[in-house]
C-alpha cells in the first residue's frame, strides 16, 4: 500500500519525514507501505513563544490562516465544560452557532483540496492516506468526497485505507466558509477502513474521538498512544502499531485482489471510466449542505508536547506537484 502523508499545521514535507520516521522504516521494512510526502502551500511563521517548536524552516499550511490564532483553541480548551459529547464541544469554539471559521474561507481550502486531489491523479500507486492534525483534517475531506462521489456517480474510490492521527472531522461547503461534517446530524460519511490514533493526554481528544464517530464503526478502529498531541515515535508504540496495522493492510490488500479476480470485465470498464475521469474534476461538486461547524484549526494547533525534539536526517529529493519521497535510512 502506498500513503500520502499529509503533515499539520505548521509543518512541511521534510519535517514530517522526521515525525514518522520510525513508524515509516518499520512498516517499510516490513514490506507493507511505502511512503510520499506533501505540505500545504502557505508558508507560515508559527505564534510568538512557539518559534523552535516545529523543526527546520520553512513551516506551511494547507490553509492560509495568517491572521488567525490557532493556539486560541488551546488556551480556550481546558474550560470546556465537562461532560458534553466530542460534537458539542467542537461547535463551541466557532461564532455564530457553530457556522463560519474565522480564520480562512472556503477559496483557500478549496484551493488545497483541489491541489492533493491532483497529487492522487498523477501518482496511480497512491491508495492510502496518513495525516497529523491539520493534515488529517485534509485526509478526512478527500475521503469523505470520495465517498459522496461513490454513492451518487458511481466513481470508483482510489483511497482504500486512511490513518489518522490526532485528526478532525472533515468540512463542507456552506455559503462562502464551510462548517464540520458531525455525526450526530450527517451519520456516517467514510466508509472505508480508517485508523485513529490519539493520545489521552491530549487537550484536543475530542477532536479525534468526534471524526472516529463519523467513521463506518464496523471498520473504523481506535488506538490511544498515552501522550499528547503528537505522532509517536517510541520503539513500543512503533511496533505495536505496526502489528495490528499488518493485520488491517493485508486483509484490504487481500480484499482488493479477491475483487479483482471475480469481476473480469467489469472491473475493465470501471478501470477506463476511472483513467478518463481524474478525481479533481469533482472538486467542484464538493459537499454542500447545512451543519455546525468545528474550527478547523482546533486540531491543526500542537500541544506543549513535540515529536520534533528527536529530529534524524533523510535524504529528501523533490518530486511533481509538491510531492516529496523521503528515502528512510
């Protein structure tokens, strides 16, 4: 299986290299995934007191967010009250009930999900996703419009597995801005196997808790690391993450192939119409309806705990389109 690995808020394609690392080489050396790596295209300097907190220069995000605060959340969080479901607290962080984001409109994140629509378009290898944070709010868009474009056309879904960490729950359009996709009003919007990994300690759980629960339960599963928001790298986190992930990818890459074989023809002529129709014509069809929203950058913030401290060097060679391979030593 082979992931785009999508990095937070904050981040780049190099630094998150270093994040995964390790859990990359395991499962690398375990021959289940290889790895390519993105970044958003807004660079960004990160808020005052956070200057060495995420890694080498230069930081970016998906979403252009120069004038908002996405440390606010962070501040605001530890006076939630207790007690309310993940989905309540994510709309108490937005003004007007929940509807707008105050820090970018939809133009930019549109513009950022049309962009790693395309990155799946030009590498026909890609089935899989990873995203941290910001960038699992990413990930959790493609898979949801995946979705939508499943059920009403019929276009088949190029990600078949999508992992993430310390994530949220995707967007929808909703006049110029977009709100939070909930499961308490939408039901299910992914419906592929997915994997949450977060940590208990993390003042943004909820966050992650309230996008498991717009995941097929049936094929959504749970893993909680013990530590903050972060992506871990410790050797007994890596390798029990790497024995039930082996478990989840052989089974869907057995699943592809037992597919493959019993369609014959079928599966031809969906494979033609699938080559004639890239994904990013769709984007403009992208999710319209009316929800509560999440401030998306709630998860795209980091907490005073950093993966970053322990930092290796891997060789980074510059691909298309944005696109960057880290060759793990």
């Amino acid at each position: 299986m082979r992931f785009l690995c999508l990095p937070g808020a904050y981040g780049s394609a190099k630094n998150f290299g270093v994040q995964l690392g390790p859990f990359a080489k395991h499962m690398e050396d375990r021959g289940l995934a290889t790895f390519a790596f993105t970044q958003g295209e807004h660079e960004v300097e990160p808020p005052l007191g956070w200057e060495n907190y995420f890694g080498s220069r230069p930081l970016y995000r998906f979403l252009d967010a120069a004038e908002g605060d996405a440390f606010e959340v962070v501040r605001r969080v530890r006076h939630i009250p207790r007690g309310l479901t993940p989905e309540a607290t994510l709309r108490l962080f937005q003004p007007d009930g929940g509807r707008q984001s105050a820090d970018f409109d939809w133009t930019t994140f549109r513009a950022a999900l049309d962009r790693l629509l395309k990155a799946i378009d030009d590498d026909p290898e890609i089935d899989g996703l990873i995203g941290y944070s910001e960038g699992a709010m990413m990930a959790a868009c493609i898979c949801a419009e995946e979705n939508k474009r499943w059920e009403e056309m019929g276009v088949p879904r190029r990600i078949k597995f999508a992992i993430f960490f310390a994530g949220t729950p995707p967007l929808v359009r909703e006049g110029s801005g977009f709100a939070a996709k909930l499961a308490d009003e939408h039901g299910t919007v992914i419906k592929i196997p997915t994997f949450h990994v977060f940590g208990s300690n993390d003042p943004l759980v909820y966050s992650s808790v309230a996008l498991y629960n717009c995941c097929d339960p049936d094929a959504a599963q749970l893993y909680d690391h013990g530590l903050g928001h972060l992506v871990p790298r410790d050797a007994d986190n890596v390798e029990q993450l790497g024995d039930t992930l082996s478990d989840v990818i052989t089974r869907i890459n057995n699943e592809q192939e037992d597919a493959a074989k019993s369609k014959d023809g079928v599966d031809a002529v969906a494979a033609a119409a699938a080559e004639t129709t890239p994904i990013s014509k769709f984007a403009d069809e992208y999710i319209t309806s009316s929800s509560s929203s999440a401030e998306s950058s709630a998860a795209s913030g980091s907490t005073a705990e950093s993966d970053l401290d322990s930092r290796s060097s891997h060789g980074l060679e510059s691909e298309a389109e944005g696109i960057a391979k880290i060759h793990l030593k």
